[in-house]
C-alpha cells in the first residue's frame, strides 16, 4: 500500500485580491499556482524513482465519498527518493473564485487507482493572510471588513458603492453619509481638508474648528480664519463665529449682499411673512442706493433723507442738477395732464407744475412773492389770468368790457388802459351775457 506525505503546501492566489499600482507600471502577472511537495512511499520506503500518475482535486467536505469536487487535474509527477513536487493549476487552472467563496476546502490525491484517505484541508501558509505588500497586485474583490492600520494612498478613484466612480471619491447608496467621528479629547476638530496643488489654497470644512464646541466651520486655513460658522444653535456667522442672530455678518470694511443673475432685470427678493426690521447701530445711518450709487436715501434719527446723507427734517429731499429737488404725484394708471410736480429748483424758486403745462403755482425766495399762472411774481400775490371769489370774477384787460367781455353779475373789470371813471366796472345785470357793465 502506497502512503502520502504532504510536505508543503503555498496558496498565492490573495496577493490578487487588491490592486494598488499604478495604471502606468507594467503589471506583471500573479501565478495562478498552489506550489505543492509531498513524498510517496510503500510499506514505509520510498517508492522508487520514475514518473507517476497523479490527480489532484479540491472538495468542499473532507470526508471520501461527501462534498462537491471543485476543481481537479491529472498529473505525472518525477519521483526521487520519493519526493515530488507539483504546482497545482499547472494543468487545469485554479477558478478565480475558488478561494473568494469557499471558507474551507480539502485536497485529494489519488494515485492510480488509490485514493489517499482523509483529504487534506488546504490550509495559509505563513503570513499568507498578513502580506506586508500587494504592490502590483491588479483586479479583484474584497469580501469582508477591511482594517487599514497605516497611509492607503490610491493613484486612481475610489468608487464605494458604485464600480463605476465618476470622481475621485464617488459613493453611492441609499444614505451615502461620511462619517468623521474623532475619538480623541471631545472638543477637539474634525473634518475634510482641500488643498490646491500649489499649496497657497488651504481649506478645512468640519466640527470645532472654531468658535463652540461641535459647531462647523468652512475656514481658511491660510488666513486662520473660519469663513462660514455654523453655531450648535443654528446661527450662522461670516466673518465671525459667535454670530448674535440667526445671520451675523462682520466686516470692518462693510458687506454687501448682491442679486446677480443671467438678465440685469433679475431681483433680488427680501421676503418675510413677519414684520420686518433694517436696523442700524447707536448714531449710525440706514442708506439705500441704486443703479451703482449708494446713499441715495438716508434714515437718521428718524429723518428720511433722498439725495441727501443727512437729512435735518421727517423728509428731507434734495438734488444738485438743474431739476432741483421735488415731489412727483401721479394716478396709478397715469392720464396725460394729471401728473404733478411740487419742485424747488436750482434758481431756488419753490413751484408747483403739472405735466406739460406752464408751472402752476411759484414762490419766489427772498421776496416770497406768489405767482399763479406766472413764474415771476411782482408783488406778494400775482395772477396771470382771472380770479374768482366766490361766485364773482375779477378780470383784467383793455379796453370796455360792454359787449365785448361775457360775465356774471357781480363780476368785476379792471381795465388797464382806462382813465378817471373808466377804470373799474361792474357787471349790474344780465347773467351770461356780454352787456350791462357799468363804469365806476
């Protein structure tokens, strides 16, 4: 009877499992081999030399006659002395998920027509389950959990989730979170650091980076200075970390909030369905602008000022062109002629006009001479046409007024051209008629 000794056996196949070189090294192959040695005697000497008939095959059980066979070969091993050695694969290639999906497997040898009992369970050789280095190693799947004690540096994108990444870190899942949990003194940061090539551009997004205990942070790191701040209570501060509102902003040099979009005519829409406050500090100003000049509008003290930063009364308006300052009404849906103006301008005249029409109503300064009808008033109160108290009307104009001026009676005729008795007259009769004045 034939006896076996199993000398050495060396699985390989792991070092296949991960691949970290890079893309540009050449990649040499991994043998797909289980180098195998053993020793085959009869009756206890060695059996003697020559060639001999061998199979090989790998089982799921160990006993003879259970289990389903994997994977098998014949050989013809050369004796000497009885050894041999035999690098299973040689012949029939091991499947690449032999050892992927299979925890236990068993070695059986038959030589000739003997079957050598029990199987050999097919075992790690030393440190074949701690490799020091996969360098080259190329393809492949990991099954189980994956300790990394050490720097994993990948030349390449990582994909978790997903065998396609898109970017350098892809993953995807139905909750695709990353967690950072620092286990080391509570307080201390945490987060994802951006550095640009150069090195001049720094960036950290994490927890206690500034400000509280377990607040976030967007800061730069070259300036040392948190950017955006996140508080644990919801507030979120730029340009500060202790933010006193729901937004904090600090400036030294101001800031402002900008609506920029694809068309000029985009707006930018504060909207609340509260009531809503725009306040300044102690002794400070609020200031509104548009078209790109700020400051054309001021709150000081209660004083609303346009055209001017300082305003002195409830409402203070004020221009340096030739229009001057003024106040224009209008109906919602404007009808010509109904647009009117209240204006002082840069000749200090105070007037009231309305659209398309001589200035109505105008005070000289200085003299505060009224004009109505007139822009240049004489006297404290002048009219550029009739006047009419209560139902009588004051006229004024050359020559007689019988026949040819039509009046009411009561009605007055200041006539400019007219001599002693000739003067005044006075309509004595005939409502809507042009007869029946009298010369006084």
């Amino acid at each position: 009877m034939k006896r076996f000794k199993m000398l050495l056996g060396m699985g390989i196949l792991l070092a296949a499992s991960m691949a970290l070189a890079t893309r540009a090294e050449a990649q040499p192959s991994v043998p797909n081999f289980i180098n195998f040695q053993g020793q085959l005697d009869s009756a206890g000497a060695p059996i003697p030399d020559g060639t001999h008939s061998v199979n090989f095959s790998i089982w799921t059980l160990r006993p003879l006659g259970g289990g389903t066979s994997l994977w098998n070969e014949d050989a013809t091993p050369t004796t000497s002395g009885g050894l041999f050695t035999h690098p299973l694969g040689s012949v029939t290639s091991l499947p690449a998920t032999l050892f992927a999906t299979n925890d236990s497997l068993f070695l059986q040898i038959r030589v000739g027509p003997e079957v050598l009992d029990p199987r050999t369970a097919l075992t790690s050789v030393g440190y074949a389950r701690r490799v020091q280095s996969i360098n080259r190693a190329t393809g492949g799947t990991i099954y189980g959990d994956v300790d990394i004690q050490s720097n994993l540096t990948v030349s390449d994108s990582v994909g978790i989730g997903t065998t396609s990444p898109f970017d350098r870190l892809h993953i995807q899942g139905n909750s695709p979170y990353i967690r950072l949990f620092d286990t080391g003194v509570i307080g201390s940061a945490s987060g994802l650091r951006l550095i640009h090539g150069s090195g001049t551009s720094i960036w950290s997004l994490g927890t206690s980076l500034a400000g509280a205990t377990g607040s976030f942070s967007i800061r730069d790191d070259a300036a040392a200075a948190a950017r955006l701040h996140i508080h644990t209570d919801g507030n979120v501060g730029i340009g500060t970390t202790s933010p006193a509102g729901r937004l904090g902003i600090l400036n030294d040099a101001g800031f402002e909030i900008y609506g920029q979009g694809a068309s000029a005519a985009t707006p930018l829409n504060i909207f609340s369905e509260s009531n809503m406050f725009l306040l300044a500090g102690t002794g400070r100003s609020l200031f509104f602008g548009s078209n790109n000049v700020n400051q054309q509008m001021a709150l000081e003290n209660g004083n609303v000022g346009i055209g001017t930063t300082g305003p002195t009364a409830r409402l203070h308006l004020s221009n340096t062109d030739a229009a001057g300052a003024g106040l224009k009404l209008t109906n919602p849906t404007p009808i010509t002629g109904k647009t009117w103006h209240l204006n002082s301008g840069d000749d200090g005249k105070f007037k009231i006009a309305q659209s398309g029409v001589l200035d109505a109503l105008t005070i000289l300064p200085s003299s505060g001479n009224v004009g109505i009808g007139t822009t240049s008033p004489g006297e404290k109160l002048e009219v550029a046409g009739n006047v009419k108290i209560g139902n009588a009307t004051i006229r004024s104009g050359t020559g007689s007024p019988e026949g040819a001026v039509t009046g009411n009676v009561g009605n007055l005729f200041l006539r400019t051209d007219g001599g002693a008795g000739t003067t005044l007259y006075v309509k004595e009769s005939g409502n809507g008629t042009n007869t029946g004045w009298a010369a006084k």
